[in-house]
C-alpha cells in the first residue's frame, strides 16, 4: 500500500472558479483577491485580510509594517520551518531565539519576558503544528513591554485558544496557502489584523509601495499613482483567489476529518508508549501535521522503515540556529536550546489529510506501530 504523505482535496468547484478566471479580462490581483480577503475575515472573525503570494511574505511584510528594520530585534522560536526566522533577517533585523516547551515543541512564553532588551521590536511566535501558544499570557507580556505581536499562523488556521482566534488581539496574523496546507492555492498566503490602518499599509506593501493598486485605477478611473514607501511585489492574483474562494466553505468539514484521524492516531500511539506533544485544554488544535517522538538514536532507521513500507513521513523541524547559514553569520551552536534540539532529533510527521481513507488510516497506524516497535 502507498500513503502519500500529502494530498489535496481540490474539487469541480475549484476547477470552475479557476476556469471563469482564466476565461475573463482580470488575471491578477482583483474582485476575487477582494471575494477571498472578506470570506477569510469572516472565518477568522477578524476585520482586515490582505492576500498575499505566501506567508513569507506576509512576515516580511507585517514585520516592515510594525517598524522593525536593521538594528532592532525580533524573539522568535528555533523550531519552525526556516521562513519565520528568515523574515526577520529580511528585514535586516536579528531574530533572538527563545527555546521552546520541551513537551509540545511551542516557544516558552515564560521565558519571553528575559529574552526583552531595548532593541526588542516585535515577538514572533509560531502555532506550531496547528497549537496556539498561550496567547492571552504572552498579550500580557507585550502590553506590559508596549512590543507587538505577529503571529505565524501557517500551522494554525483553524484553531483557537482561549477564545482567542489567530490575528484577532494581536499586531496580525500570517497564514500560508503552500501546497501541504489545509487550504491551498500552490502557493499563497494573507495577513489578517484588526487594524485598518495597518492592513492599508501591508496592501501598499504587497505592491511596491503603490498608492493605488491596478484594479482600484481601474475601478476608480484614477490616471495615476504615487509611490511613497519601498514595497515589494507580493500580490495574491485572481488565479490563487479563484483556487481558494470554494476551499474556504469546506474548512471545518475538512478540519473535522483530520480531527478525527488524529484523535485515531493518538489512541493507538498512547497504547503503545508512542510520545506524542501533550495537548493543551481550552483549545481547538488547527491540526496542521501530526508529529510524532521517538529515540533520537532509532530516528533514521524507525523514518526508513515508514518510507520503505510505502508511508510518507518526513521531519519538521530541524533547529533553526543549527543550520550553517544560522551558525556562520549568528554564532549559534548546539547546546543553545536543548529543547528544539532534543525535538528535532526526535520527530517523525506522519500523513494527516482529510483525503486519508480509513484503510489507510489503519495502514499508517500499523506501519509507525511496528517501525517503533521492530
Ligand atoms: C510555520 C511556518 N511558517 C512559515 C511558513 C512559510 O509559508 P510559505 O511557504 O507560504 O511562505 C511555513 C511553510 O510551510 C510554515 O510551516
């Protein structure tokens, strides 16, 4: 049997919308980028969304947009995928990583508040996995110190902590719409926020610093523009909108179904004595991937012998600090954060799709359990 780690759900609908796109005058940036921006602020209860061509780019963006540039600092978490991190560098900016909870792999609010110096611009945190950090303690923390929050929530769009929805309190949010997401437009990615003022600047932002994009000229018969602030090239087009508008309605069908594998995985892993990240109570998990914690010392062979027997399964994440671009130009070394080391040597992400059958479901079930246990 093969169970591929990923695979999407897109239907006719996505199809059609895509089709009526390519059909029409209007390729990029648009009605539809417009469609989708108020459908995801309604999902996420939130004000403002601003569609972007990834969640990289909505870092970079929001980053730029709450002031932080070279000189200044960023707290951030080692475990994530590199982009977090990176856009922090983008800006010219130092991330400064604070080590992560060592039994659900989030950054440790608890040792936000000394990681604060006077450079100290922003506080990046991740949802990793598709869990909240504790937001409502780490909102504390950033009114006490006057430093905004940006949330990645590239992991988290359907979760909910305390009430607390991604981007709701907070500077922002950013989500991805990458190929492994829970919605997908290939690529793709939104900056939501409560703040109108700053989702017009990271709108500014996504187009080069344009006062007026295309499709407001166009609409508005306005003959020109002005450029005011440095911007980059950002826009979410049409075609991603177009890809996305149906997935959006299907979001918690499809979150229900992941739920319910997941919940399948950790009865079976817990019999077995497989370490799973505790989950947190008050919480809905975005139920982003499904990790698993094995000996750092059978990591290899127990993800060979998952890949072999024709199961996806793949790591996320190394530790950041430890890859040699971190290490040559911050310093970093092992040691530094031995939580999100001892995780990164230690996790398998296994397939969690709404697309799983239940026979495959049973498959992955049975391989990890005898990978672990051979
Ligand atoms: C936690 C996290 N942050 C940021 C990103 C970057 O997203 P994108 O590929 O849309 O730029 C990812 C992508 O997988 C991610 O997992």
């Amino acid at each position: 049997m093969k169970v591929e780690f990923y695979k999407h759900n897109l239907g006719a609908k996505e199809i059609e919308l895509v089709e009526k796109v390519l059909r029409s005058l209007f390729l990029t940036t648009g009605s539809h980028v417009d469609d989708l921006e108020g459908k995801l602020s309604k999902y996420l209860d939130t004000d403002f969304t601003v569609g972007l061509t990834s969640c990289t780019a909505a870092l970079h963006l929001s980053l730029l947009a709450a002031g932080v540039g070279p000189g200044d600092e960023v707290i951030t978490t080692p475990m994530s995928f590199v982009a977090t991190s990176n856009s922090i560098l983008m800006t010219g900016a130092t991330p400064i990583f604070v080590d992560v909870e060592k039994d659900t792999g989030n950054i440790d609010v608890d040792l936000i508040e000394k990681a604060i110096t006077k450079k100290t611009k922003a506080i990046l945190p991740v949802h990793l996995y598709g869990q909240m950090v504790d937001m409502k303690k780490l909102l504390a923390i950033s009114e006490k110190h006057g430093i905004p929050v940006i949330e990645d929530s590239a992991h988290a769009l359907e979760a909910k902590r305390d009430g607390i929805k991604p981007g709701q309190k907070s500077f922002g949010s950013c989500f991805s719409f990458y190929a492994t997401k829970s919605i997908t437009s290939g690529e793709g990615g939104a900056f939501t926020t409560a703040n109108e003022d700053m989702a017009k600047l990271v709108t500014k932002l996504r187009s080069h610093g344009i006062t007026s994009e295309l499709a407001q000229r166009v609409r508005t018969g306005l003959k020109t523009y002005d450029v005011d602030v440095l911007g980059w090239k950002y826009n979410m087009d049409n075609i991603q909108a177009a890809l996305l508008i149906p997935q959006i309605d299907k979001i918690e069908k499809h979150w229900k179904r992941r739920e319910e594998i997941a919940q399948k995985y950790r009865k079976a892993f817990t019999k077995i004595g497989i370490e799973m990240p505790r989950e947190y109570e008050n919480s809905k998990h975005g139920r982003h991937i499904f990790p698993i914690w094995v000996d750092r010392k059978k990591r290899g062979k127990i993800l060979d012998y998952i890949n072999n027997h024709g199961v996806g399964a793949v790591v996320n994440y190394p530790s950041i600090h430890l890859f040699s671009y971190y290490r040559k130009t911050l310093g970093f070394k092992e040691g530094m954060f031995p939580n999100c080391e001892e995780i990164a040597e230690r996790e398998i992400t296994i397939p969690l799709y709404s697309k799983l059958t239940d026979k495959e479901v049973n498959y992955v079930i049975r391989t990890v359990g005898d990978a672990v246990t051979s």
